[in-house]
C-alpha cells in the first residue's frame, strides 16, 4: 500500500505500509511512527475503542440470525476499520513514543523532527495529511505534536537545549544562547534539522557525555555524541566546536 500509514490492530499486530517508507529517508523518524503504534497497543486503545461498536454489532447479528464464524469475521473486520482512537489516546501514546526513543540508540530529536517534515509538506493543521495515522479531525494538530515534543526534548536535556521559532524560521539555542540555524538539505528542510540537531546534544546532556566540543572529519562532536556535519550556508564544524565550548 504505497499510502503514508501505520496502524496498530488487536492482538498487538502492527501494519507498516511501504509508502511509509518512501516518504520517510532516515531510520529515526520511522522509528518515531513504530513507537507510537507501539504506545497504541501497549495501552490497548484499539481494544478499548472498539469494544462498544463491536458488542453492538455483535448483538444486531444475533437479532438477524447471522451468528456464523464468517459473519461475525466481517463484523470483526468492518468495524476495526472504522476505529479511530480519540485525542486523549493520541497524546498518550506520543508520550510513550518518546520515552521509547529516548531509551534506544535513535536521536530523540526526530520525534518533533518528523511533525515538522509533516508540516513542511502538508500544514500544519490536522485534517490534510494522507492516513488514519495522522488524519482524524479530532486528533492534535501537527505543530501541536511537533511543539510537544520540541518541549519534552527540552526538558529532557535539562532545559540546556530549546528550538526557538521565530518567523517560520527554527534556530537551536543553547543555555539561552543562539547556537545554530540549520540550512536545508537535499532531503530535509533547515527546520526539520534544527530539531535533530537539538536532540543530539539534548542527548549528550540527559546521558552526562557532554564533555568538549570538537570537529572531526567534518562533523560536530559533544564529548562523544556527533552531533551534526555542516552543510551549505552553516558554519563550520571547527567554528561550531568553537562556539558551543562557549556556551555549554
């Protein structure tokens, strides 16, 4: 299904469509999505939402003597497809998805970082983006979702690192101080790197490796995080380094 989607069912299964996978370019941000289906199963929001729709479709079907194993099989099925978890859910299980993230190995930055992907393309409203992911109406609106995480990420460094956005335009500050306004790349925006940008030394601070700032091979490091490999108009590695041993 070449649709941009992922969907958690009962039993805990999980359905990943391929267009996910064709508009997402980086494992971080698809972790993101994984994550948060992830949340959805653990607290069970689709078994929860769909019990009172399926005992009264169940009960209609006994009414009309249709009680085989392939009608309730229909029943079952038409009915998932028709769930949508509520907005309550929906921030549960964001939440959970970032706890997830920042207990592996993926830049906790991405959680925010893939909302602003979604709105570089589609707005940032809630209604105009393609899958029952990120569709319903009643769902939080994209800058919502993305402004949530971005004060998750904040808190989660120590308040050290915040994403300041001014002018449609985000810059990363470091304890109050401007540190970097990403340039675009070929297949992110400047905003979109900003916020990966951000959790990598959110990272550094939250797991104590902050150490000295350094370049190597053209890549920003912060003791031992790497934190982002200039592109375009952004500042050197070796000028950064500079910088961010000025105001860490």
């Amino acid at each position: 299904e070449n649709s941009f989607n992922a969907f958690c069912t009962l039993g805990h299964n999980m359905s990943v469509n391929t267009g996910l996978y064709n508009y997402l370019n980086n494992e971080d941000e698809i972790a993101v999505v994984l994550a948060h289906e992830m949340g959805h199963g653990q607290k069970e929001h689709v078994r929860k939402s769909l019990k009172g729709t399926l005992n009264a479709s169940i009960l209609g079907s006994i009414v009309a003597e249709a009680t085989g194993v392939e009608a309730l099989g229909n029943i079952l099925v038409n009915n998932i497809s028709a769930v949508h978890v509520t907005k309550p859910q929906e921030w549960e299980a964001d939440n959970l998805a970032f706890d997830y993230i920042t207990q592996s190995d993926y830049n906790p930055g991405a959680c925010a970082a893939i909302w602003q992907r979604v709105m570089d393309q589609y707005g940032s409203g809630s209604k105009n983006f393609v899958g029952d992911i990120f569709n319903p109406s009643d769902h939080p609106s994209h800058k919502e979702r993305r402004d949530s995480y971005a004060k998750k990420l904040a808190e989660y460094s120590g308040g050290k690192v915040k994403i300041e956005v001014k002018d449609d335009v985000a810059t990363v500050r470091v304890n109050g101080k401007e540190f970097l306004t990403p340039a675009a790349s070929d297949t992110m925006s400047g905003n979109e790197r900003a916020y990966f940008v951000a959790g990598a030394l959110a990272k550094a601070y939250h797991n104590g490796t902050a150490g000295e700032a350094y370049a190597s091979d053209d890549t920003l490091y912060f003791g031992d995080q790497a934190v982002v490999s200039p592109i375009g108009a952004d500042a050197s590695a070796e000028e950064l380094a500079a910088l961010l041993n000025q105001i860490k």
